[in-house]
C-alpha cells in the first residue's frame, strides 16, 4: 500500500492501469469461481412467488376470496401447471393502487390545480 502513497502525477496512469488490472482479475475470479456461483448467499430469485395459502395471510383474506379476486381478474396472478401464483412485488402495486388520500393531501392537490 505504500508504493501508492507516493505516487507523481507522471505515474499515476501507470498505477491506474495496474490497478483496472487487479480489480478485474478480482472480478473474473469471482465469476468464474464456481463455488461462490452455487452459495446461497450470492443466489437470489429474480421474484419472490406467492401461493394462494401465502397471500391468504399476507392480504388477511379468505382463500375463497382471493379465488373470487382472480375469477373477476381483479389481481394480478399466474398459474402454471394447474397451480396458482402470485408476484409479491406486483401484490405490493395492487395494494397500493387502492390507496385513499388523506383529505390533506385532496386539498393540496386543489390548491395546485386552483393555482394552474
């Protein structure tokens, strides 16, 4: 680390290039290192699945109501092999879709248009 500490301008792109050619050697060790590939730690679902049972609890609904929901095409779901799905994430939007406002931010909302 000391050979850094008293570097002249005229070799900084020197140890800039060596440097790049470290970290990308940490880099391809990395990637290329099977057993950090396979770890769970380093593994995470592009999305995180739901069943209908899952939901029930999460939404504090019916099983029944939620198969209501989805018969209506209310909520957003997947059924794949005879089984039903549900992305947490889009849940998440659905939920908050149906937010209220709060009479505070109904009057802010008219003032602005008032002020247009």
């Amino acid at each position: 680390m000391k050979e850094y500490e008293s570097l002249t301008f005229e070799q900084m792109p020197t140890a800039l290039c060596r440097l790049l050619q470290e970290v990308s050697s940490i880099k391809n060790y990395l990637l290329n290192n099977s057993t950090l590939n396979d770890s769970p730690s380093f593994v995470k679902p592009e999305k995180e699945w739901l069943t209908v049972e899952q939901l029930s609890h999460i939404l504090d609904l019916k099983q029944s109501s939620i198969y209501q929901l989805i018969y209506q095409k209310r909520i957003p779901s997947y059924k794949r092999g005879g089984r039903l799905y549900f992305d947490a994430v889009e849940i998440d939007e659905w939920v908050r879709v149906g937010k209220k406002k709060t009479l505070e931010q109904i009057k802010k909302e008219a003032n602005l248009e008032i002020k247009r």
